[in-house]
C-alpha cells in the first residue's frame, strides 16, 4: 500500500479543538490519535465538576448568619452596614437567556433592602486570570442592569444602573492589577472606562482578613496552596524532587490550617462566630483539604495531623457552645429545634471523621441516637 498522509480540517471539529490526520497506510496512528484527543472532554468535566463544587462552597459561604453577610459585604465593599439598616437579603437571579438562547450565568448577585433604599451587589470567583474576566463582568452586570430597569423610567428616560462588582482572585498571579480596565466606545465618539475593582484573596492573611470581617471567606486561606501544587505536578523534576517539594508544602499548609483555627477559635472565644455558622466554615475548609490531599498525592501523616487539629477544636467549640446557649435561654436552639440542631451538628461531624464518642460529648446526643444519624 501507497503511504500518504492527508490534513482534515474541519470547521466542527476546530470548534471543538480538535484535528484530524488520516494516515491511509497506518490506522494503528490514527486510532492513537484519536485516543489521545479523546481525553480534552474528560479533562473539561473535569474542570466543570470542580468548578460547580466551588461555586456551592461559595454559595455556602455567602448564605451564613444574616450578621456574617452583612460584614462580609461590608469587608468586600466598603460599606457599613448594620443589621438596624436592613431589612432583608436577598440572592438574585443569576442566569440569563440571551438573544441567541445561549445561557449566561454569573456567580453570585446580591440585593440589599435597607432604610436608607435597595442596593444590588456582583460577586465573581476566579482561579486564574484571565483576559476576558472584564468583558464577562461587563456583560454579566449589564444583563442585571437590564433585568432591573425593566418598567422603571425616570422622567420618560430609562435608567440602566448597574450592580456594585468585584471580582475576587483565589490563586496569586502577578499580572492581576488593583482592577479590571476596558475603554467603551459610544456612538458619539465618546469614550469611558468601565472598571471593576478586584480582591486578591492570597495578600491577605487570616488575621488581615479578622481585622477586615472577612470571616467567611477564612476558609479559602488554604486554597493558595494550590496552584503552587499543580505547578509541582506538571514540572519536569523527578519524582523524589517532586515529593520533597510536595512535603513542604504541605507544610506550610498546615501552619496556614493552624493559623486560620486559631482565628476562628478566638472568634468563637468571643461569641463574633455562632456555632452553626462555625460547622459550616469548618465544613468548607474540611472540603478544599480532601480536594488538595485526593490530586496532590499520598501525605497521610500531614493529613492526619489536620484531621486531629479541626477533629480538637470542634468539640470544643461545641462544648463552649452549649455553655453559652444555656445562658443565653437557648436562643439559637428555639429558633432551630434544640434536637435538630445536635443531630444536624453531629451528622456533619462524622462527615469530618469524628468519632461517635466525642460527638456525644460535644453534642449530648447518646451513641445510639448518633449511630442513627446519615452523614
């Protein structure tokens, strides 16, 4: 048989990033190729499926205690707000139905009914950087402009007014600026800059973030560690290279682990945390480690010594918490259900590992009852 080798391309296929080599003589290559390009879907799953679970813990953490989201709005936005001042939260629509019946769907969108008027605010998440983030923010506040201005008109001229924004920047990445810039050309000729202030979460410490009432966002403090992880994944350093440097990071994971408790412990100390709030965060935290132990190798020993660290300081919050709640006439108890509370508490507990004996003590539950509960 003749050997030839033929491009294809195809206008599908380029969509979908791929391109075919027809190798009459050798189909053996071909099916390897194809093999090999079979993989780009996985890997984009992949990526959709860690994508959705970080955009549920950020759903999580923006839906705690009404006073916990009122002081991470302040925190993000420079606000000063006060629970006098509000009168509800709500969570807004954020997906959209463009012309061409594709879907946009944005992060999070905030509305504020307050005495002094009703306030909308724009919350975006990224890992990485990426050129066309303000363009989707444009677009994404504009659909919520338009979403709001439907039937309101001031003195016969509609209004479109968009949401306060920001973007909020989980991995260091030196080419992140202090905002996010794209100049907009009108009719006219004239021009204006549209602006979207942006947060990188990695300069701030736990305290930094104590200091400014970003309690909520504690958690993502460990969530650094991860691109310096890939990073070490995907070099070209040997295997032993690869485990030394693997080790130490997380070693200083750990010291970030052990920093981020100590705050959430001194806020708990303080009563600036409630307990169910608390179970919450820990539950965050709890799920990024198991992300960043299950893709980034075999450390049982470190894993073990953060397991027992939150496994430590969550009875005795919950013990500290009951404390409290008796002197407080079980407030938080009538507002739940004393029973559901414990029984939501420990279900989440035995999520963490913590075993039946020390949930019982912490939570005043008996065995049988804790053995009961599905995690």
């Amino acid at each position: 048989m003749k050997a030839t080798s033929e491009a294809h391309s195809d206008s599908a296929a380029t969509r979908s990033g791929c391109a075919f080599f027809a190798l009459t003589n050798n189909r053996g290559t071909e099916g390897m190729w194809c093999i090999m390009k079979a993989k780009n879907p996985d890997k984009k799953q992949q990526h959709e499926k860690e994508r959705l679970k970080l955009d549920q813990m950020m759903s999580v953490l923006f839906r705690l205690s009404k006073q916990l989201q009122l002081q991470l709005l302040n925190g993000l936005f420079d606000e000063n707000f006060t629970r006098a001042d509000v009168k509800s939260i709500h969570y807004g629509n954020a997906k959209f139905d463009s012309d061409d019946y594709n879907r946009i769907i944005g992060d999070l969108f905030m509305k504020l009914d307050t005495i002094r008027g009703v306030f909308h605010y724009h919350v975006e998440f990224q890992t990485l950087n990426s050129r066309s983030m303000v363009i989707r923010m444009f677009r994404y506040g504009f659909e919520k402009a338009l979403e709001l201005a439907e039937g309101k008109a001031e003195d016969g001229v509609q209004l479109v007014a968009f949401p306060k924004q920001l973007v909020i920047f989980l991995e260091q990445n030196k080419a992140i600026g202090e905002e996010l810039r794209v100049r907009l050309r009108l009719p006219d000729e004239t021009e204006t800059m549209y602006t979207v202030p942006v947060l990188k979460l990695w300069t701030l410490t736990p305290r930094d973030m104590q200091e400014r009432k970003l309690f909520a966002l504690l958690p993502l403090q460990v969530f650094r560690s991860r691109k310096r992880m890939r990073r070490i994944a995907s070099s070209r350093r040997t295997e032993e290279e690869k485990q030394r440097l693997f080790a130490q990071e997380f070693e200083n994971l750990k010291a970030t682990i052990e920093e981020t408790v100590e705050v959430l412990r001194e806020l708990r100390r303080k009563r600036r945390l409630r307990l169910e709030d608390l179970d919450k965060i820990l539950q965050v935290l709890r799920n990024i480690l198991n992300y960043l132990y299950r893709h980034y190798g075999e450390y049982k020993q470190t894993e073990k010594e953060v397991s027992e660290m939150i496994k430590t300081f969550i009875p005795e919050a919950l013990k500290r918490g009951r404390r409290e709640g008796k002197k407080e006439g079980l407030q938080e108890g009538k507002k739940l259900g004393v029973q559901q509370a414990k029984t939501e508490v420990a279900g989440n507990l035995l999520q963490l590992g913590v075993d039946i004996d020390t949930i019982a003590g912490a939570t005043g539950l008996s065995p049988d009852e804790i053995a009961k509960i599905k995690p």
